[in-house]
C-alpha cells in the first residue's frame, strides 16, 4: 500500500534540505519495518527562491508546482488513501516518526488524525526573550492537553477544506473587513480541520503520537512571536465567522488552561522564563487588539495575514540538542 508524504514549501531554501533528509530516512525506516511504502511529494507554492532547485536534488523526491497559499497546496494532492502525511518544510522529523504516525493510522480506523509531539530547538539569540520563548515551547506552555493538532506534520484522512468559490454564500453574508479578509476563504490548514474533525467525529478522532517526534526552530524576537500569535488568532477569529457551527460545540470540551501544578514543581529559570513569556504575550495581545481596529475601521488595505517569521527559517544547531 502507497501513503503519500506531502512536504508543503513557500521559499523554505533554508531549511528544505535538512527536512528532506530527516523525512528520507524516516521513510526509509518505516518501509523496512513494515508492508507500507511511501511517495514523497515537495508541493512547491509560489516559490521565489532556490526551493525547487534544492528538493530536485534529491531523487527520492517528486516536485509539484502549486499558487495561492498552504491550502491551495495541499488541494494539489488530495485527499488520498489511506491517509495522506503533511508536513512543513522547516521542520526535522525523528527516525520513528513516520513509521510510529503510520502504525497509529493503520492501528485505529476511527483516528482521523495522528500527529507527532514536538519539541523546540535551541534558540540561537541569547536574550531574555528567547529564552522565555523556548522555555514555553519545550514544556507545551505549561498547560492543560489542547483538543486541536498541530500541524507541522500530521496524517489524515478523509480532509476537505471548503474553496472559495464554497464558501462565497457564507462571505456574502460578512461586511467587508480589511482586517480578516474573508474573501481569501480558509487560510491555516490545522485550525479548520481541528474543529471540522472535533465536530463530526469528537476528540478521540485526534491523538498525539508521542513516539513520533519533530524538532522544529521556534520564535525567538518578539515580532517574530507577534507574527506567529497575529496569524493564528486571525486565523481561529475567521473560522470562527466564517463557521459559527463550530462555536456551539465546545461546551463539554475542557477549556486549555494553565496547569498550576506542573508550574509549580518547575525550575526557578523556567517559572521565570514563563513569566517573562507571560508579560510578552500580553504586549502580543495589546499589539493585536490595535491592529484589528487600525484595519477594520481606519486602514484603506488590508492587513498582511501571513507574515514570515523570519527566526523560523534555519536551523540553528543539530536535532538532538535539546535545553531544559
């Protein structure tokens, strides 16, 4: 049985050939130990850079060209059986992962989602900020179990995000906004198809795999974070418009919370990153709020929804180098 690998990639030079490398053998693994065998797929979306020259250096790989966005990507491959495996193009996998992501899928035919646990690399700024950052990051902020996946890798099956032209009934309906631009339709592939799957199918449709393991470069500057938080709280507040179905769902689903607990058994250096990560998160906040009136009432364009994090785009040491 073939399972496609789909490694979506927008100007990723700096990181693609780590990636592939890491997925090659991770693939490699996973066929040696059992009957599945896999297509690796590099989704080139608009790319401006040396990604294409770089992924089709790599004979394993398939390039295919794609425009308009992550989505639009991943509709290039479909929805494929038995499941199809995405995965970001600046992040390392570990050996086990795509062997333990596969067995979990086969193992279970009422998972829908299997993803792996993830862990931040060593940031290569040292500043306080940085160290806040990985310090949240490498203890999955110091909170409760998230109900959504994250999608820097994941496998799934049976996916459908609406297109545009599906959902135009839906932005008829919203005013004008240069702030969310709703015309431009779904945006961040792992917040739709979270609370899509969590409504037709509940939370046990979703599972962490924690043998499976990514290593990726996180935040480490301030507007580097602002980036991050920016786009994905847009991006949560658009779902939330453009489906409100989804918002009478979540009711009996355990809100994500600070986890006292933990925190307080932590180390004094990682109780005093999370509280200079706290209080950078709160300006992250303010920044937002300002910038939703801005364009929403005082801008004639629209806000840039998909800014790089920039930080995010190389990798500063090697796989196993993980800080406590």
């Amino acid at each position: 049985m073939r399972i496609t690998v789909a490694v979506t990639a927008k100007n990723e030079e700096g990181t693609i050939a780590e990636c592939l490398r890491s997925l090659i053998s991770s693939i490699e693994l996973a066929e040696s130990t059992s009957a599945a065998r896999f297509d690796l797929v590099v989704v080139i979306d608009d790319c401006t850079d040396a990604t294409e020259a770089i992924a089709k250096t790599f004979p394993r790989v398939t390039a295919a060209l794609s425009s308009g966005g992550l989505v639009e990507a991943q509709r290039t491959i479909g929805d494929r059986e038995p499941f199809v495996i995405f995965s970001d193009a600046d992040i390392l996998v570990s050996p086990e992962t795509i062997g333990k992501i596969t067995e979990a899928m086969f193992s279970d035919p009422a998972l829908e989602v299997a993803y792996p646990a993830k862990t931040p690399r060593k940031p290569a700024r040292r500043t306080a900020l940085a160290f806040a950052l990985h310090t949240y990051n490498l203890n999955d902020g110091f909170e409760t179990k998230r109900s959504h996946f994250n999608g820097k890798l994941f496998a799934i099956r049976h996916w459908h995000i609406p297109t545009r032209l599906e959902l135009s009934a839906r932005i008829d309906k919203l005013p004008d906004n240069p702030f969310y631009h709703f015309e431009s339709g779904v945006l961040a592939d792992d917040i739709y198809l979270s609370k899509s799957v969590l409504k037709e199918h509940g939370p046990g449709a979703i599972r962490e795999i924690p043998d499976a393991q990514i290593h990726y470069q996180a935040a480490e500057t301030f507007e580097g974070m602002h980036r991050y938080y920016r786009r994905m709280r847009m991006e949560l507040e658009r779902v939330s418009y453009l489906f409100p179905e989804f918002n009478t769902d979540t009711s009996n689903r355990p809100k994500r919370r600070t986890d006292w607990a933990r925190l307080k058994t932590a180390g004094f250096t990682q109780q005093v990153g999370w509280f200079i990560f706290q209080a950078a998160f709160r300006l992250c906040k303010l920044r937002y709020h300002l910038e939703r009136i801005y364009y929403s009432h005082l801008s004639s364009r629209p806000c840039p929804f998909w800014p790089t994090v920039v930080e995010t785009k190389t990798f500063s040491c090697s796989v196993g180098n993980r800080t406590e």
